[in-house]
C-alpha cells in the first residue's frame, strides 16, 4: 500500500513541485516527455530528471510503469490533494490557523480585478449555503 502525504511530511521541493506540475498537466510521461514540457530557457539535464523521478517515486508521489527500456511515471498523488495539504500547512504554520489572515493577506497582496473578486464572493457564498 503507497502511503500519501500528510500534514506530517514534507512538501515537495522546488523543482520536485516543477516536475510534478508537469506531469499532472499531462497525465503520465517518461523522462524524455517530462524533458520536453520543460521551459527553453530551464536546463535541466537528462539524468537531473530521471534522478528527480526517481526520488518522487521513492517518496510515493509517481508510480511508474516498465515500457520498452525505460519508465513511464505516472502520478500518484494528485493535484488536488497536495494543493489541500500545502494550504492546510500555510495556514497552520504561517497564519496561526486562522484562514482569515492568509484571506485578508491574499487580498492585500495579489491584484484582482472585478472578475476575479466576484468569482471570491460566488465561492464564498456558496461555501456558506453547504453549512
């Protein structure tokens, strides 16, 4: 049984979090697809990736699957899982635990415009009907 990620763990670093996000944008890659999601102007090696895949498997993130020669990894936790575990972290750990301060910061800091702020109250609102 793969173990997921919890409160406990740690988050995934930097570039774990840049291959990741690659991989949940295209479902499941080997290292040569991974490779050529990359940005031009990111060089990263070869074998950095493939050590990198590697690792996020060792820490239970990607399954892989043996094709031809090579793997091809596929994500076992998903997006939407570690972005909940990651903001239940900010919150506890930077903001006390008081989601009201990571809002009112968000607010403060990130320009919106009018859409984005109505969509904020549509999903508030709706937020408050579920209780």
């Amino acid at each position: 049984m793969k173990k997921k990620i919890d409160g406990t763990e740690k988050l995934l670093t930097e570039v774990e979090l840049e291959l990741m996000t690659i991989l949940w944008k295209i479902g499941e890659g080997s290292v040569a697809d991974v490779m050529e999601q990359m940005p031009k102007e990111r060089e990263l090696a070869y074998t950095s990736i493939s050590t990198i895949l590697r690792i996020l498997e060792q820490k239970d993130v990607l399954q892989t699957r043996k094709e031809g020669r090579g793997h091809v990894y596929i994500p076992f936790l998903k997006k939407a899982e570690y972005e909940s575990k990651t903001l239940q972290r900010v919150v506890d750990r930077v903001f006390e635990g008081t989601p009201v301060a990571l809002v009112k910061q968000l607010l403060d800091t990130v320009h919106m415009d009018e859409k984005d702020l109505a969509e904020i109250k549509k999903l508030i609102q709706q937020a408050g009907q579920k209780k």
